[in-house]
C-alpha cells in the first residue's frame, strides 16, 4: 500500500457528542421594536454575561393574527445586544420558509416543560420608608436530590446549598451565594441582582459557567485553571472571578 493509500485513510475528522448551554428565546408577540428595548434592560442587569451568547429563537408561540416575522432584522437585533442565532424552533409555514431562507436549522416544536427564570420578577415600586427598611433576608434554600440537565433551580433573596451532584446542562441561580457539596458540571450564577459579594463554593469543579453578578467564566476558561476537578471557592475581585483552593 502506497503512502498516498495511507493518508486517505487517516481520518480527517471525528464526530463526537457534546451538551451544550444554549439560551432559548420564546417570543410572545411579533414587536421588535418593545423587544429591543425590553432586551436592553434584561442585558443591563448582567453587563458582559450576553456576550457571544448561543441561542434559539422558539417562534412556535407566536400568534397567529400578528403577521410575518421579519426574521433577519430579528436575529440582527439579537446580534446587536450579543446574541448569536443557531437555529430556531417554528410551525409556522411562513417562520420555517424564512430560516431556510437564511441557512438555519429548524428545531420542533418542544414538548419538554421550561421554567422562566426572571431576577425582576415579584418587585414593586417600594414606598417611602419612615426609617430605612430592613433587607428582605430569606432562608437558604437546601436541595438535597440530583439536579439533572434541563433543570433549573433559583434561590430568591438567599443562598442555595445543593447536596447533590449537579449535572451538565443543569441550571443554579442564587441571588445569595451557592454552595455545591458535590460535583459540579452545570451552569452556577450567583449574586444574579448584582450582588458583587456572592460566593461560589464547588466540592469538585467540572461546571459549564461560573458567575457573579454578570460576571463570568465557561467551563474553555475554566479547564485551562489548574484547580479543574478541586474543591474551590470563587469570589469577585474587580471585574474577575477569582477561584482559589478551598
């Protein structure tokens, strides 16, 4: 066999199988104009957490008697505020016609149940206090079974302390702290109202993202620490998450 025999043999390339965290957009309303604006405000509660951010845009929740979506001046405002369009989710003939249009893959319809997660959601215009009012401090919420991929778990105005492991594709939000007393490979975003002295504690770090207060690292950053895999402690130094050895 000839060396030339040889090389096209050799494999080029693998394919291989990989979870990913991709943010899904739903769209309730065909408004691009009130989707800016209320995008703007989402970004602004996390500066630099939306950067190059993957996403689908689901359109299978659209109403039928709002016209056809300008899907290319949509994924141009997503672009805008850091969001990179991957596929969309769609039904519509006129949505699907759209993306074939563009080069996008179509996703179905999905069946599986999603939890909106919104840190504004529940507040109101606070009346004028007599005296200074006291932070609302609620109890650590405690969760003592696995957390599996797709799932998300939110601890509003505390700390969440997750006993079990947490796997890829899973999703912890704290507006307190985060501890993990097991392994963790899923996304953990600490301090999501801004709370710039939220911690993370990991009893094995393996996550997907690392975040607080909007500040962020993706497991590339994070396989690159030589504490992948330890037990470690991250906090927020200036703009950086700093993750030293517990």
């Amino acid at each position: 066999m000839s060396q030339a025999d040889l090389l096209d043999q050799d494999p080029v390339f693998q394919l291989k199988g990989s979870m990913l965290a991709i943010t899904v957009m739903e769209l309730a309303h065909n408004d691009l104009a009130r989707l800016d604006q209320q995008l703007a405000a989402k970004v602004a509660q996390a500066p630099g957490f939306f950067s190059n951010t993957p996403l689908v845009l689901a359109l299978d929740k659209l109403p039928q008697d709002e016209g056809t979506l300008d899907l290319a001046a949509l994924m141009a405002l997503c672009r805008r505020h850091g969001l990179r369009t991957l596929a969309v989710r769609a039904n519509r003939e006129d949505d699907i016609a759209a993306a074939a249009a563009l080069d996008l893959p179509v996703l179905p319809p999905s069946g599986a149940r999603e939890r909106v997660i919104d840190p504004g959601a529940g507040s109101s215009p606070a009346k004028p206090p007599e005296k200074p009012a006291e932070p609302e401090v609620r109890p650590s919420k405690l969760i003592t079974s696995p957390v599996r991929g797709g799932q998300q778990v939110y601890a509003q105005g505390g700390d969440l302390i997750v006993l079990a492991p947490v796997s890829a594709g899973a999703e912890l939000l704290a507006d307190g702290n985060i501890h993990v007393y097991a392994p963790m490979r899923g996304r953990a975003l600490a301090g999501i109202k801004g709370n710039e002295q939220a911690r993370i504690f990991c009893q094995q770090m393996g996550a997907e993202l690392l975040s607080i207060a909007g500040h962020y690292k993706t497991a590339e950053d994070l396989r690159r620490d030589p504490l992948w895999g330890e037990a470690v402690h991250v906090c927020l130094s200036g703009d950086v998450l700093n993750i030293t050895r517990l």
